[in-house]
C-alpha cells in the first residue's frame, strides 16, 4: 500500500526513523474536508512513496490520540511533513495545491543517509582504525618505563657510592651518579716531546748471563 495506516506508537517510530522524508496526513472519520482532500494525498503516495526513502502515513486523531497530541495536532486535516525525523512544514486544512508544492520541496532535500561516511572521517584515518591510537599511547609508557628505571639505578648508585666511602656527601658529589650536579670531567694531560728532544735511553727489557758477567 502507498498510503500506511498507522496502527501504534511503536509503527509510527519506526517510520520516522526508517524514512529520509514522511508525510503524515492527521484525519478523523467524521471531518468532511479530510475526505475530499483524500484522493489528492492517495495519487501524490502513489507517485512520490518510495521505500525506505519517502513515506506516506495516515493517522486517526481518535485511535492515536497520542500522536495527535505529541505533534501538537487541533485541527484536521493536519499535514505534517517530516525530514530525518523532524517536522519541517505544517499545513492545515484541506488545500491540495499547497500540499503538492510542500511534499515537492521535501523530495528535493538531500538523504540523511549520504553524509554518514564523511562524518566519521578524519585525515588519514577512519572510524575503526585503532592501531595508530595504541601505538601513540605505547609510546608515553616506553619513557615513563625508562625513566622510572633510570631513577632507579642511580639511586643505587648513589647509595653504594656513599656508603663505601670515607667522605660519603664528597664521595656522592663526585660520583659520576650525580645527575643534579654533575663532576667536571677529568682530562688526561700527556706531554710530548718537543723538536730536539731526546728521549732518555731505554734499558734492556732483561739481561742475559754474559751481560751480567759483564757488570762484575
């Protein structure tokens, strides 16, 4: 059936939330100008319903006076067109031109449906991908890890520096250890031999028999 005659609360949800544009026609059977506005709203639903996209509702104000009053209905017949749920145009009374251009503007409207990829875009990512968010926390861990232990060491450094030591607050100033105030580092000065000089004579590494008999 292009027209759906609505039979609930639970149908009418599920309408709305399953259709990109409704139409819903508020009637009574016992309103006059509902009926004569009726085969207009039966040809527009033969021609426009689409499924899953566009809807067209009827529902009684008697049977689903729920309804009526959620949407704020007094008067029948009540035009209600919805876009992704929400109502965007209300028309009152029995004024067929006014619904045709109404239901025509609605159809124009874009599908709520085709922006959903986009929105949970993001530059180089996509919804789901979760590797690129553990490896970021991963990495704070690693140097939190790293500096924990290095704290550690020289901690133990310290301590055993002091406590083998005759000066314990010398020895810990010195110690290589003291990452607050490091030591200067120590140089090794080696002298060479300028141009001329000579160096003394080396001895023999060791001396054999002869060369102590020699020595007498």
């Amino acid at each position: 059936m292009s027209l759906i005659n609505i039979q609930s609360a639970g149908q009418w949800q599920g309408i709305l939330s399953g259709n990109n544009v409704v139409i819903a026609d508020f009637y009574a059977d016992w309103c006059g100008p509902c009926k004569q506005i009726a085969p207009h709203v039966e040809r527009l639903a033969k021609e426009h319903s689409k499924p899953n996209k566009v809807a067209f509702c009827k529902i009684n104000v008697d049977s689903q006076s729920t309804i009526a009053r959620t949407h704020g209905v007094s008067a029948m017949p009540t035009f209600i067109i919805f876009h992704g749920g929400q109502a965007i145009e209300t028309i009152k009374g029995a004024n067929p031109p006014a619904l045709t251009q109404a239901i025509q503007n609605a159809l124009k409207l874009p599908d709520r449906g085709g922006r959903s990829a986009a929105s949970f875009k993001t530059p180089g990512r996509t919804l789901g991908g979760d590797k690129p968010a553990r490896a970021s926390l991963q990495r704070p861990f690693a140097w939190h890890y790293r500096d924990i232990l290095s704290n550690i060491i020289t901690f133990i450094g310290l301590y055993l520096v002091s406590l083998f030591a005759i000066d314990p607050h010398k020895a810990a100033e010195m110690s290589q250890f003291n990452r607050v105030n490091p030591p200067p580092p120590t140089v090794k000065s080696t002298k060479s031999a300028g141009p001329g000089t000579r160096q003394p004579p080396r001895g023999p590494a060791f001396k054999t028999l002869a060369d102590l008999g020699g020595d007498e």
